[in-house]
C-alpha cells in the first residue's frame, strides 16, 4: 500500500518536460520560502514600476524642456516631474495644479491632464504586475517531483513459500482495498477531493465497446457473438498520464485491453449426490461446474453446495485466472474458454440466501423466479423473486501492449508474460530509457489483471452487494454485470497510478517475507524523475516567469539610475542641447534648496550644476525671525543696482508678463548658476 507523497516532494530546481526544458523549468521551494519568494517579487514589481515611472518622467522633462521661457505651472510640473518618485503621488501633485492654477494660467487641466493620465496608467499597469507576479506558481503549476531514498519495488525474501503466498495477499489486500477507495471517490467523478488530487491525473480514460466480440467460443458468450463488453484504454503516456517525467524521446506508452461477458452455465454443470456419510455436505446436492481443471486435483472447476440458500448467506463469489504463457497455472480453462494470447479471469457468483424485490433479468444477476413471503401470522405478504440458478458465470480476458511513441511501433496485443517476453525482444527500438520504464510498467502490470481487483475482496467487490439489506436486494438493471466489470476496470486503473508512485516513495508496509528491492545503475534514474500533484506544503515557481521578472526590473531599475548622467554625458560629448540636462539638474530638489537659499545670501554653495549641492562647512543657515506666514521668504536679496542684478551674482532675470502669469528667461551665459 503506498504512502503519502507529501514527506518526499523534492524542493529546489527541477524539468517538467511537459513544457519542454525552457518553458518546463521549475523550481519547487518550501511554502515559507515561497511566499517569501512571491512578496519580494510583488514588491520587486512595485519597485520596477517606480523605475519605469522615472525614465518616463525624465523622458517628459526632457521632452517639455525648450529654451523659450515658460510660465509658473510649467515649471511647476517639471519639478514635479523631476520629484516625485511615485506615478500616484506625481499625478495628486498634478491634479492639485489644475486647481491652484485655474485662475493664473492658461488652460492648466488641458496641460496638466496628458502627464496625469501617464502617471495613472504607469500606476495601475505596474499594480496590476505585482498583483500577477504571483502568477508564475500558476505558470509551473501544482506539479511537484518526488524523490525517496526508500524507492523500489517490494520483493520475496527467504525460500518459505508459504510465507511468500501470505506475504502476497497481504500486500494484495491492501493495494486492492486503496486502489478500491480511490477508484470509488474519484473514478466517474468530477469532485474535487483532496483525494482526488494526488495524482498527474485524477483518472485514466478509456473507451467503452458494448457490443464487442466474443472474447471466446462465440457460443459461450451468453447474449451470443457481438455481445461483450470491452475496455481499452487506449495509449496511455508514460509521462502525461502517469507522471514519469522525461523528454519525448525517453516515453513510452501502455495499454490495456479487458473484454468481459456473462457465459453460459449450460453444458458446464453436473449436478451429484453427497453420499460420502464423513462429508460435511452428506446428504446435499452438489452443483459441479466444468470450465477447467484446478491444480489437476479434481475434474471440475468449482463446486457449490445447493443447502447454502439454508440460512442467510448473502452473496458468494468465487474467482479463477489463468496466465497465458505462464510456465504454470492453478487453473487450466477449457479449450472454449482458453486463450493463447490473453488472460483469463473466470468468476462464479452464488446468490446463495439473497431475494430481490422486483425481476432482475441481468444474465449474471437473473432472479425472475418469483415466492411469497408472509409475516405478522399471513396478514401480510410480500412478494419476492429468487436467482433462477444456484451459480452464475462471468468471465473476463486481460490484454496488454507496449508502445515507443518515436517511431509508433508496438508490440503485439497479448497476455501478460508474452508481452514481457516481446519487450526483452526489443523489437520497437526501445532505448535505454524507455526500456527501463517499460520495465517498470511491465512489473506493475502484473497486479492489474481482472482477477486481482476482486479475488481478495470476494463478493464485496461487488456494486450491487452495497444495495443488500438484511438479505434484500433492492431492484437492479439488466445491465448490472457491465457496472460490476467496469468498477473492477477502475481498480486495475487505480491501482495502477498508485503503484507507479509507491515505486518512487517505496512502500508503506513492508510485510514479513517481503523485502524493498532498490533500483540499480539505470533504474536509479526512475528513483528522481516523479511527479506528483500537489496538496500543500511546497509552492512551484516557473523559472522562466521568475526570470522575466527579474531581468526587466532590473534592467528598469538599472536605466532609471544612469540614464539621466547617460544622456548628460552624451549631451556634453556631441555638444547638443545641453541646456535640457541642465533644466534637469536644477529641478532637481536639492538644488531648488541652494537655489532658495543662495538667494537669499545664505551660505556659501558650490556643486550647482551637480545633483548634490554644497554648502561650505562651517556655514550655518536657518529662517530669520520675524518672517510672514503668508508669504514666506528666506531673506531680502541685496540688489547692486536698479536694473536688478542680485548680490549674489544669480543670473538677470527678465520680467515677461503674458495674458497670465510670470514668464521667466534663463539665460544662456549664466545657466551655470540656475534660472
């Protein structure tokens, strides 16, 4: 029985080769280091966006940056421009221009609206990025590896047969009870149990025939020749389906084929007398059913005792299989019954004490025989019907096939040991990998035949055997025996997925007489290269995505910090517009500081045309007493002369009136010094 998978999934980097090596590689962390992972990545978005923001706004300044005077509110958003780091906070600051400058400058919402809308949509496309950098667990998805150093298949140990036989069913038992489990909750169902989610696929598909051929003598078959039921499953991919992750190259396919139908009893049957006084059954007549020899110790097959509808025995149901190609088997079929390239599954159901409350005419269930029973002293009576015979048949073959999805070759569709023997062969060209994970199939494989999804489980491997209560059956559709086969098809399916894992975790439960056989040189690889969906505990991240996000934030980030010395540089190389760096420099909010206070006659500055000023040490600067709340000024600039010039030595200033506003010219020969 396997165990969780949870404890074995293997965190760091890893392929899914179902996206190919680039969009498929992963990296799997602990659910603590990956949400750290996914909030510095949010945050590392935002930052981006502040990055972006900045080589937007300096591309704006730069762009809005002419040499002919402008007024105050263009002024104003270029220092804005030059600011404020945040595109929320830039586009507030702009929007409270419109409202400040509505009576003293020409159409400010028209010029201020463009930089706010530019502002705003850096803002919420980079929101929505942080938001969807989490994205990128989507992208790798919930598909983990799983790596164990307990990996294996289990094994005999010691030469006691008879603790190999109990070792055998013990763990049959168990494997069958869990595939049964899963099979009911997740089979035919489109919940989304936790159950359900362990697997690379809920379920494994296949396709349904009913009105196949008779898998044997035509006149065996009981609805005759085209009357069976038949499941196949189709190729089923060794990667996709089961989650053996490799590259298209290293794949192979599988696939199963069960066919199943009720057979007749008619021809098969003796009926004898127990006259042997020492027997149990002394006296009762016996039913003797001749589908093949068993162990060559009797001349029937099965044999059941008609006294057992004394009492309240509910159902009873006995099963047989047969290995075509086996060097031996404990039951022989009759040559209508015999396959050579199939494996037979032979099940007898005695109803024993069991009545049913409505006609059944399903041909492994018929019950249209119909007794009264009466209670409460025969004022009350009831009507039943019982089995119109003792013992009913049914009986299934198992097929098999392996496939290089390369170069689309097969081996035949054939029983279990001959298709072992055509993988040895290798006649599809099977490579190295793939052969070992054929191999690794062709081991699990030998559990899936029909007869092991029933045998240990006996008559509760049967779906109508959950409707019986109190030895009454409720009523049961004519096609009752094609649920029963197909619930049965489910478990092989189901036991199949779980045992591909339990190889990668190693089992559970390791009984006596059993031991873990450990993979060696080439199987080792199959010890690594598991994946399973996962329930919690570990987080996946798509390396590409992770990359993506980190090179173009960077890179933004990176432009943001040089690309305004860049361009300064460039500008000063070639000589060409360097007034446009300059404007940059001095909106700068440092330098409108030494500006104010140079103005002022505070302090002794140098670094004008730097984005750090200076002031000269010692220098001390404060506000004076005294100065008007209203209007607020550092100081009285001292004035050489009438036509303006500062004490300063501040560049002249011309005074442009237009319609509205202040208009002021930088110029040109005194730009070292600011506007």
């Amino acid at each position: 029985m396997s165990q969780t998978a949870a404890p074995f999934v293997h965190t760091g980097p890893w392929i899914n080769w179902s996206h190919g090596l680039v969009l498929g590689s992963t990296i799997t962390l602990s659910e603590r280091d990956g949400e750290l992972l996914t909030a510095f990545l949010g945050i590392f978005v935002t930052g981006a966006g502040a990055a972006c923001w900045k080589i937007m706004s300096f591309a704006l300044h730069q762009h809005r940056s002419p040499r002919d005077p402008q007024d105050g509110i263009h002024h104003q958003q270029q220092a804005i421009l030059q600011n404020t780091g945040s595109p929320f906070g830039a586009s507030a600051e702009l929007v409270s221009l419109v409202w400040y400058w509505r009576k003293h400058a020409l159409r400010p919402l028209v010029r201020t609206l463009p930089l706010v809308a530019l502002a705003l949509l850096n803002f919420v496309l980079f929101g929505v990025a942080g938001v969807f950098s989490s994205e990128v667990t989507k992208a790798a998805g919930n598909e983990t590896l799983i790596r164990s150093s307990d990996c294996g298949f289990l094994n005999f140990s010691g030469n006691a047969v008879s603790q190999h036989s109990a070792a055998f069913n013990d763990v049959d038992v168990n494997d069958t009870f869990a595939a049964t489990t899963y099979s009911r909750a997740c089979y035919g169902s489109s919940q989304s149990l936790l159950q359900c989610a362990q697997y690379p696929q809920q379920q494994l598909p296949w396709k349904v025939t009913q009105n196949a051929t008779c898998p044997f003598a035509p006149d065996l078959c009981f609805y005759g020749a085209s009357s069976a039921y038949e499941m196949d499953t189709g190729h089923i991919d060794s990667h996709q389906a089961l989650g053996i992750n490799a590259p298209k190259f290293e794949r192979i396919q599988y696939r199963k084929v069960t066919t199943c139908s009720p057979i007749h009893t008619r021809g098969y049957l003796t009926e004898v007398n127990d006259t042997n006084p020492s027997d149990l059954a002394y006296g009762d007549t016996l039913q003797q059913f001749d589908y093949g020899s068993v162990l060559s110790i009797s001349n029937y097959t099965y044999q059941y005792d008609t006294h057992n509808i004394v009492g309240s025995n509910s159902y009873q149901l006995t099963s047989l299989a047969y290995l075509a190609g086996a060097a031996s088997n404990a039951w022989y079929p009759v040559d209508a019954l015999n396959r050579t390239d199939a494996d037979v599954s032979l099940f007898l159901l005695a109803p024993n004490s069991v009545r049913y409350e409505a006609p059944v005419t399903d041909p492994f269930y018929a019950a249209t025989t119909p007794f009264n029973l009466s209670i409460d002293g025969g004022t009350t009576n009831y009507t039943y019907y019982t089995s119109d015979q003792w013992v009913n048949a049914l009986a299934c073959t198992d097929q098999h096939q392996y496939c290089n999805p390369t170069n689309k070759q097969c081996t035949p569709l054939t029983s279990l040991v001959l298709a072992h023997k055509s993988l040895f062969e290798n006649k599809i060209s099977l490579n190295q990998a793939q052969m070992v994970t054929a191999l690794r199939l062709d081991f699990i494989t030998q559990f899936l035949t029909t007869y092991f999804s029933v045998n240990s489980r006996g008559a509760s491997a049967l779906r109508a055997s959950e409707t019986v209560n109190n030895l009454d059956q409720i009523p049961l559709p004519n096609n009752q025996w094609m649920t029963e086969v197909s619930t049965w098809f489910s478990v092989s399916m189901a036991k199949l997925q779980q045992r591909v894992i339990e190889y990668a975790t190693g089992p559970g439960y390791i009984p006596d007489g059993m031991t873990l056989s450990r993979p060696v040189e080439q199987q080792e690889k199959m010890c690594k290269n598991q994946i399973v969906r996962s329930s919690g505990g570990t987080i996946s991240f798509s390396v590409l995505g992770v990359a993506i996000i980190l090179i173009l934030g960077a890179a933004l980030i990176f432009t943001s910090l040089v690309l305004p010395t860049a361009i300064g540089l460039l500008r000063k190389w070639l000589k060409w517009k360097e007034y446009k760096g300059l404007q940059w420099t001095l909106d700068g909010k440092l330098q409108l500081q030494r500006l104010a206070y140079e103005e002022a006659g505070q302090g002794h500055w140098s670094g004008g045309a730097s984005s750090v000023p200076l002031m000269r040490k010692g220098d001390l600067i404060g506000v004076p007493e005294g100065v008007d709340t209203k209007h607020p000024r550092l100081g009285r600039a001292r004035r050489h002369s009438e036509g303006g010039n500062l004490a300063t030595g501040t560049p002249e200033i011309e005074s442009l009136m237009g319609d509205k506003g202040m208009r002021y010219k930088v110029e040109p020969e005194a730009m070292h010094h600011g506007y």
